[in-house]
C-alpha cells in the first residue's frame, strides 16, 4: 500500500513539475526565434519599431528563462529521486542528450546576455543581430535534446538485456529511435508557433487597451503570420505522428480515437461521450481514421480489442487528443482569418471582438500544448518505457513524496505568481510609447553632438 501512495504521488508530483515547466519551456524555446526575426525584419525595412519590439521581447525573455532553469532542475532532481530504477537504466543508455541539453542551455546563456548587454554596443545592428543565432540555436536545441529522452521512453532502443545486466549499449542507436523525428519536430514547431500567438495576444490586448500605437499593429501583424506559418507546419507534422503511432504505438493511437474492433474503413472520432465501449454524441469522419494512420481510406487501423486489458491506456486521453488539435484548428482558422483580411482590407479583422479571439488565442496555445504533452505520457501508460519497464517498477518506494509534492506546489506558486507580477510592472512602468519617445530624444541629442564636434 505505501509503495502504492508513493508511485500516485511521485506521479502527480512529476505531472505537476512538467505542466508548468513546460509553459515556460516552451516560451524559452519559441521566443528567441521570435526576436530574431523581428530584429532582422526590422534591419531589412529600416523600421525602428521592429528593433524596439525585438528589444522588448527580449527583457520580457530573461524572466521566464530564470524561472524556466528552476523548473527544469527540480525535474532533473525529482528524475533521479522519484523514477530511481528508471533512470538507472536511461543513465546507462541515454545520458548523452541529456548532457548536450545542459550544453546547448549554457551556450544559449551566454549569449543572450552578451545579445543584452551589448544593445548600445554596435553601430551595426547586423553584426548585433548575429548574436542571437546562437541564442536561438541554443533554445531549439536544447528542446530537441529533452525530447530525445522522452522519444527513448516512447521507442527504448540502442541496448539489450541479458541476464538482467544492459550489454551492447549504442547511446548513438536510442538517440535516433523511430519517435525522434516526429516527437522533436512536432515539440519544437508547436513551440514557435505557441511563441508566436503569446505575443500576439500581448499585441491585441494592448490595442483593446487604448493603445492604438503602430508599434502594436506591427507586432500583431509580424506574430499572427509567423503564428499561421507554425500552425501550418504542426498541422503536418501532426499527421506523421499518426501514422507513426499507428506503426509502432497502435494502442495509443486507437485509446485516443476510441477505436475498439481492428477494422478498415476506420473513422476519426471527434469529441462524444463513452458509455462502456459504446460511443455517443460523438462526430465521426468517415475514412479519415484510416486516411490519418495509413493514407489509405481502406486501410485497415489496429483496434484495442488486439492489446491486453493492463497494456490498454486510460480512454480519457480521447479529450486530451480533441483539445489539443480543436486548438490548433481552430488557430489555423483564425490566423488565417487574419491575415487573409488584411491583405483584403477586411474591416472586421480590426474589430474588438475579433481582437479578443486573438487575445483568447494565447491561453489557448498554452491549454493546447499541456493537453498534448498530458495524452503523450498518458497514451504511454502502463508503460514508463514501453514495452519494457512499467510505472510502479521505476518509482521509489519512499514515504516522504506527498511533502515533496506540497513543498514544491508552493514554490510552483510563487515563481508563477511572481514571474507575472515581475513582467506586468516591467511594461507597465516603461510603455512602449514613452520608451519611442526616450529613443527619439537619445538620437536628436546625437545628431547635435555629432553637429557640434563637425564645428
């Protein structure tokens, strides 16, 4: 029974670590790209305001990085206390992008406070701009590292076991199991394009707000087509890893659809309640389970009826699965709404109503990204590593998890309430307005000074 308490709390305390770092992680990814291409927009069109915007962005930036590092060390910690078995084996055989994710984080550090403390620095802004490719880089990659440890879960490969020992390790061979290419490319993409509609809804909220300056039109234009382009691209990327779980998770896939009887012709469940194997109220797309799995609209789509009662999925990740991709639909539409209408001059794009889907559109990237990861390690269940280590074998066996769970929702509590709190009063005391207007001032003084000295 307490080994019982131990795994539902190292569980929930795992689950709780990972929702809210992820929103800071994705945020850590995504951003830096987005400051990138504002400051290099703004070198090509000459415009101060983009260079003011990549600015901004990039103190905003800082913040969520420092609470990001937190976050993501106590899931370090709670790895090796609470999955002690797990990690004796993944440290064996897949330590090494675990080591290279530290790597790419320092790297991205460095850099972005070289990119801070040198705005003023350069008389170039191409040779400044230059600084934030390993910013950027370092992100993406540090993304691309962690996923790979969480591909290896969902495809262990690279090691054999033999009389219970691990011999014949390639860590090179579990780095590039068949869920890495699918896994980090739908992460990072979703990451961007999450970035993307954060800072749109900032844009937007700040025009509902009375502030009808360029600078936030600019923003909100720049953010919903990179948001578009990004919606675009996980949309696509989304439908190879259907049809990788369909060849290599196939349980996963059919608890995420309801698909109980192996059959061709298999639709895509949407939405619907579920009364015993029974589907109600649902929408059903007909082929499209079959096209998704296997671009075939006869193709025969594996059903639970072929996996064991214990090796089955919770059936609620069937939710998590419509959240995540209703969002992301439904960003698609709007995004391209949007821009659409402003290439049309369509007058209802400028609208309040319209405005607050945008603002709307933030929290739910956030609410989309936290339901994709929750059906992606949900999905996995039984399974820790699948196939080959169950949950309650890698948990620890201590009595102390459910104080640890306490303790860190607390400090859970205070980063999120003060990380909020830190960047409101940092925008607040220092509108963009007044910040053009200081910039303006800084270079009029310049000019004179440069005048006089020429005298």
């Amino acid at each position: 029974m307490a080994n019982e308490e131990a795994v539902f709390f190292s569980r929930a305390l795992t689950e709780l670590t990972l929702s809210f770092h992820i929103i800071y992680a994705t945020i850590g990814v995504g951003v830096p790209l987005m400051i990138m291409i504002a400051q290099w927009v703004g070198i090509q069109k000459n415009d101060e305001h983009y260079i003011l915007l990549a600015r901004r962005w990039a103190r905003g930036f800082v913040i969520t990085v420092a609470v990001g590092v937190v976050t993501g060390t106590a899931i370090g910690m709670q790895l090796s206390l609470l999955w002690p078995n797990f990690m004796e084996l993944a440290g064996q055989v897949i330590a090494l992008p675990l080591f290279m994710e530290t790597f790419a984080f320092f790297f991205e550090a460095i850099f972005l406070g070289i990119y801070l403390y040198t705005w003023d620095r350069f008389d170039n802004q191409k040779k400044h701009l230059l600084l934030l490719v390993p910013v950027a880089l370092g992100a993406s990659f540090s993304a691309v590292f962690i996923t790979i440890v969480n591909a290896f879960m969902n495809a262990p490969q690279g090691f054999d076991v033999m009389n219970g020992q691990l011999v014949n390790i390639q860590p090179v061979l579990a780095m590039f199991n068949p869920a890495m290419p699918t896994k980090v490319a739908h992460v990072v993409i979703t990451a961007y394009m999450t970035a993307a509609f954060v800072l749109a809804a900032i844009a937007a909220f700040r025009l509902l707000k009375g502030s009808d300056h360029i600078y936030h039109k600019k923003a909100l234009y720049l953010t919903m087509k990179l948001g578009l382009i990004f919606s675009i691209g996980a949309l696509l990327i989304g439908d190879l890893s259907g049809k990788y779980l369909a060849a290599y998770q196939p349980e996963k896939l059919a608890a995420a659809e309801w698909h109980f009887e192996t059959e061709g012709e298999a639709p895509l469940m949407l939405y619907g309640v579920l009364d015993g194997e029974e589907v109600k109220y649902a929408i059903k797309i007909p082929f499209a389970l079959s096209i998704l799995a296997h671009s075939n609209p006869s193709a025969e789509v594996t059903g639970l009826n072929e996996f064991p009662e214990d090796e089955i999925p919770p059936l609620y990740v069937h939710y998590l699965f419509d959240t995540m991709v209703t969002i992301g639909m439904f960003m698609i539409l709007l995004s391209g709404l949007y821009w659409i209408g402003m290439k049309r001059n369509w007058t209802f794009i400028q609208s309040r109503w319209f405005r607050w889907l945008i603002v709307a559109g933030g929290p739910l990237t956030i609410i989309a990204i936290e339901a994709g990861w929750w059906y992606a390690e949900v999905g996995r269940q039984p399974w820790i590593l699948h196939g080959l280590m169950r949950v309650p074998e890698a948990a620890t066996t201590s009595g102390h998890v459910g104080t640890m769970l306490y303790l860190f929702a607390f400090l859970y509590l205070i980063l999120g309430v003060g990380s909020v709190v830190v960047l409101t009063r940092m925008f607040r005391k220092n509108p963009v307005e007044r910040e053009i207007l200081d910039r303006e001032a800084e270079k009029t003084a310049e000019r004179q000074t440069k005048g006089g000295d020429e005298e």
